[in-house]
C-alpha cells in the first residue's frame, strides 16, 4: 500500500472493519455482474473511480495491476462476439472489467492477512490454521511466479531476437530459473512458518454503523437484482 499516493490509508475504505469491507464489496461486484444499462454502466465507472481518488490511489497502480487481466478480457470480447454478436459482448467484457477492478480496489485497501482471516473465520483448529498459511504462502508466490515469468521471457526474447519459438524446444531457459526460485521461496517460507509469520490478526466487532452500512448494501443489491 506504500504505492499509494495522496490521501492516508486512514480514508474510509482503509479504516473499514475487514468483515464488512469484504461484504460490501461483494454486494458491489453482484450488483456490477447483473447491469446491462449505459446508464448502470456510467454509475459504477463512476463509483469505482470516485472511490479510488478518495483513497489517493494512483492510476500507474491500477493500470500495472489490471495488465495480467488484459488477455483474458480480450478472449472473453472475442468468445462473446463470435457466439452473442457484438452487443453483448461488449456488455460482458465490460461489466467483467468493472467486476476486476472492484475486486483489485477491495486488495488494494486492505490487509492481506485481514482478508484471509475473514474469509476462512468458520475454520477453527489444526486445520484452519494450516488453510490460512496455504493462502498467505498462494498470495505471496503467485506475484513472484508471474513476475519471474515475464522476467524469464524478457531474457529468451533478448537472447533469441525474433526467434523466441525456438525456445520452445529448451525447456530448460525457462523450467530451471523458476524452479530455482521457486526452491528459493520455499526454503524462505518454511522458515518464516516456523517463525509464526503467517499467523493472522485476530478479528474486532464491527461498529454499530458499520454492521448497519453492510445491512444497507445488502438491502440495496436485493432490490437492485429485484
């Protein structure tokens, strides 16, 4: 969150209680996956980026977190026209696209550790304790993994200079660097589980206004899928 600039992570959406920032969130993305007006279109482009100005997030942050998802947005374009024709497929890609960038805003404002303490809170014991480490270590590797991948093909791309399928046949320019990082991760990891680094912070009550504020989002997304 450090890349954030402007306002202090002390705004609204940093300082909402974790619980009910998740919900709130997923009473927006429901309520973004059934629009299908321009109208509802503008509303929630709007909100997401109101939102995000009030946070003091920067727009060099969005855009360098929404780059992985820009192939799979133009696939899902390209499957969508080919089967329901234009229209609905730019209504699909872009309800999909604000789906994405409300989801990126809720990871953006918060706390690792606190997102997975909510979601796995019903997980009690041994194994609950063991299903929090698994998605602390997953939200951990998965940015390395894919910043080695790039990493990894910037440098077959240099070597081979338009060429870049014949790589292909030597696995060995990209399997063995990310298996060696990936041993590197793991070994660090082990470590930092034994330590208690993956532990995650116990969970306040809500405020009253804030339990009624997520009562209200849930309110407004019945009746908006009514």
């Amino acid at each position: 969150m450090s890349a954030n600039s402007g306002k202090s992570e002390e705004s609204f959406l940093y300082s909402l209680h974790p619980a009910v920032k998740l919900f709130v969130f997923i009473c927006v993305i429901q309520m973004t996956s059934v629009a299908n007006s321009p109208l509802s279109f503008i509303f929630f482009s709007l909100l997401f980026a109101g939102l995000t100005a009030y946070s003091g997030i920067s727009l060099k942050l969005i855009t360098s977190k929404i780059k992985p998802f820009l192939l799979i947005l133009v696939a899902a374009f390209a499957i969508n026209l080919a089967f329901s024709g234009l229209e609905l497929a730019a209504v699909f890609t872009f309800r999909f696209f604000l789906i994405i960038l409300f989801s990126l805003l809720l990871t953006i404002t918060s706390d690792p550790k606190s997102l997975v303490a909510v979601m796995l809170y019903p997980f009690k014991g041994l194994h609950g304790s063991n299903l929090r480490v698994v998605f602390l270590v997953a939200m951990e590797f998965i940015p390395v993994f894919i910043s080695e991948a790039k990493n990894i093909g910037l440098s077959i791309k240099e070597q081979y200079k338009g060429k870049t399928y014949k790589a292909i046949f030597k696995p060995e320019l990209y399997i063995k660097p990310m298996a060696a990082k990936l041993a590197e991760m793991s070994a660090g990891v082990a470590e930092d589980v034994e330590k208690g680094n993956y532990t995650t912070p116990s969970l306040s009550k809500p405020q009253v206004w804030e339990t009624a504020f997520a009562l209200c989002m849930f309110a407004l997304a019945v009746k908006y899928a009514l």
